[in-house]
C-alpha cells in the first residue's frame, strides 16, 4: 500500500507530456523581454495596463507547465491567482520576474536536447572558469590590487567580482561540485584558498554538505563493502572541516541569525496558510525584529505600505521584544525560504518545496543518473537557508538552469524510450 502512494507520488512529481510548444515559447520570450524594457522605453503605464492580460497569460502558461512539470504550473497558477487576490506593486513586480524565469525554464526544457545537452560541458567550464577567476580577483584584493571592482565602506574586501564575501561564498559552493570532473579537480585547491579568503560560514556549510553527499554517492557506488561505514566518515569529515573552518578562520557570529529567524516564526504563527502577501517580508521583518531601533521616517514609509496593518499593529503590540539586542539591520532576513514562507504561507511554501522535490525525483528517475546538476541545484537550496540566493539575478538564473537540465534530461530519456 505504502510503496504504490510513493509511486504514484512520484508518477505526479515528475510526468510530463512530450512535444515542444514552439508558438508559446516564441511569446514566453517576447512578454519576458518587452515587460523588462527600462521604463523610458515604455511607459510603465502601459506596462501595469498589461496586468489583466498578464494574468489570462500566466494562466494559459501554468497550463502548460502542468504537462512540463505539474508542481511548477501549480506553483505558477498559485502565484497568478495570489497576485490577482493581493495586487500590490511588489506583487505585480514578482508576477513578471515569475514569468521570465518560468519561460527560460520552459525553453530549457523543451529544447534540452537541440540546444543544452550537446553544451552542458561548455556550461560547466564557463561557470568554473568564472570561480577561478573570482577566487584570482580575491587574492589580488587580499593583497591591496583592486581592477575594476573597488570595496564599498564598510564591506569586506574579497569580494570578487560580486557586492560582498557572502555572495562569493555562495557562488563559490554552487561552483564546487562542477570541478569533480577530469582536469578540473586541480581547480579544488583554488577554491579552497577563495572560501579562506571569503570568510563566510554559509558558503562553506553549504559545500561540506553537498560533497558529504556526493561522497557517499561515490564512495557506496564504488566501495559497496563499505557502504555501512562510508556514510559516517563523510559526516565527521563534513562537521570536522565546517568546526575547524568556523572556528580557526570564520569571522563575525551566528547568534543574531538563529535569533532573527525564531523570532520571525511568530510571523508565519499569525498568518499560515497564505502569508502576509508577496514581498512584505521585507517590510514587516525590520519593523517586528527591531522597529524601535529604525529611524522614524523609514519605519513609517515601511509600515505604510503594509498590506494587514491593523493585524500586524496588533502583533507587534503583543510579540515584539522591546529588550532585543540587534545589531545588524535586517532589512532582509537573509533565508529566502523563511521569506517566502512569510510571504505566501504554508500553502506557498508548501508548493515550492513540491517544485524541489519534483526535480530530485526527476533526477533519480533517470537511466543515467547525472549527480552533478542535482548538487548544484541542492547547493543553490542550501545556501538560500542562510542567505538570500535567489533574490540574487545570477544565482537564481543558475538554479532555473539546473532545474532545466535535470526536468530537460528526464524528458529526454523518456521520449528515447518511447
């Protein structure tokens, strides 16, 4: 009984319908372009005119995801409706990031095989060569040689090509798993030396686990005699290098973090199933976390654009602790998963942790099990607990890629099986 409701669980996570929409993916690229014109352009006028249409659009879109991946178009019909119910400004501004982003991950997975697959290489070596250089540019900023990207007051200086030390760590741990091939394990010595540099907890969290399941993957595979000891030597391994990293070279603490997002979950407690509404996290979370700290001006032009202000007056008068001892203003609460929880409830969550999952399934379910775009895609995953990944263009754009490719190789294999 069990094992027939996991493969029917599975059966729904990962179907998908064969035959590529070209006329859709030619209006997916058109609306994702046009709709991000600089507003000098086109009239942002016009842009927000476009929203009742956008929203027959999406739908029709979601339909089609239903037959690409079922947890993506319910994902997406959740946002259409959900933008529609609670039309605010940042609401309609993530309806249209939505949108490009679901149709770069159609055109992956529909044309996988014409335009990915035969440059899923090139792909890997650009996105490692890119590492390289990042962990080169850090060491010349190390060393007081600043080209190009000079520091901001105040912000670390090994930052790479990107804003701060956390982003570089992060890009850093999504890179890692591609140099487990051929040549490019010579490349993990420079990384190790960029993580040094970068000083950042979460990058380097996120990579040891990634590798401590990849080498219990690799290790069982090639070593089954072993498979009862392999798993427990990759944990120490992975706990031993995260302690002695975040103990010896880790600068700054954690406290703080763990203490943001416990005292966030009060927020979630108040509204569960459907959030707080998209893109309000950002608005009530300084506010709840420490709005007596915040100048005056800035806490009214946040509270100002609250959706549920007498409920969130409310709660702040009964659950705010005047005694907290921020330091950090946390404009963000640097967990994208937390903020979308915030956002759009257990229900939102809930659906976006399918869309996850449907991918890992997808990826197991494949003849030729490639572990290498699922260890990308579960560093992205990681490295949004304890930062804000995919609020961040590129990374978010790396993680559509890798969900692209492993949906796109799963469509691939079943239609050569016919």
């Amino acid at each position: 009984m069990s094992i027939s409701i996991i493969r029917q669980l599975t059966n729904y996570l990962t179907d998908t319908v064969e035959g590529e929409r070209f006329p859709l993916l030619v209006l997916v690229t058109i609306f994702g372009v046009v709709l991000f014109l600089p507003s000098s352009l086109i009239d942002l006028r016009i842009q927000k005119s476009l929203f009742p249409m956008m929203g027959a659009y999406l739908l029709l879109c979601g339909a089609v995801y239903l037959f690409a991946n079922r947890p993506v178009g319910l994902l997406g019909g959740f946002i259409l409706f959900y933008v529609l119910v609670m039309f605010i400004p940042d609401s309609y501004t993530f309806l249209l990031i939505s949108v490009f982003y679901l149709a770069a991950y159609l055109i992956i997975v529909a044309f996988y095989d014409r335009l990915v697959k035969p440059v899923k290489e090139r792909i890997y070596d650009t996105l490692c060569i890119f590492a390289l250089i990042n962990v080169a540019w850090m060491v010349m900023q190390h060393h007081d040689i600043f080209i190009i990207f000079y520091p901001k007051n105040g912000v670390s200086l090994e930052t790479g090509w990107f804003a701060n030390r956390n982003e570089t760590a992060a890009y850093l741990a999504m890179a890692t798993p591609l140099f487990l091939r051929g040549y490019w394990h010579w490349g993990l010595i420079p990384m190790a030396i960029g993580f040094y540099l970068a000083q950042c907890a979460n990058g380097v969290l996120t990579v040891s686990i990634v590798l401590c399941i990849y080498g219990v993957y690799w290790l069982c595979k090639a070593f089954p005699k072993y498979r009862m000891i392999i798993p427990v030597a990759c944990i120490v391994a992975a706990v031993f290098t995260t302690g002695t990293y975040m103990t010896f070279v880790h600068r700054g603490g954690y406290s703080e973090r763990i203490t943001a997002y416990v005292t966030s979950l009060e927020l979630v407690k108040e509204k569960p199933l459907f959030g707080w509404g998209i893109g309000q996290s950002c608005r009530i979370v300084p506010i709840f976390l420490h709005g007596e700290k915040i100048k005056p001006d800035v806490g009214r032009g946040l509270f100002k654009h609250v959706y549920y202000q007498k409920d969130f007056a409310r709660l702040y008068g009964a659950k705010h602790n005047y005694n907290n001892e921020f330091v950090e203003s946390w404009t963000h609460l640097h967990n994208d998963h937390l903020q979308w929880m915030i956002d759009a409830g257990m229900v939102g969550f809930g659906l976006w942790f399918m869309v996850v999952l449907a991918h890992f399934v997808a990826a197991f379910r494949t003849g030729r099990f490639e572990p290498l775009p699922v260890m990308v895609l579960l560093a992205a995953m990681i490295s949004a607990n304890a930062f804000f990944t995919f609020q961040i263009g590129c990374f978010l754009f790396i993680a559509v890629l890798f969900a692209g490719m492993i949906q796109g190789e799963y469509v691939s294999q079943r239609r050569s099986h016919g």
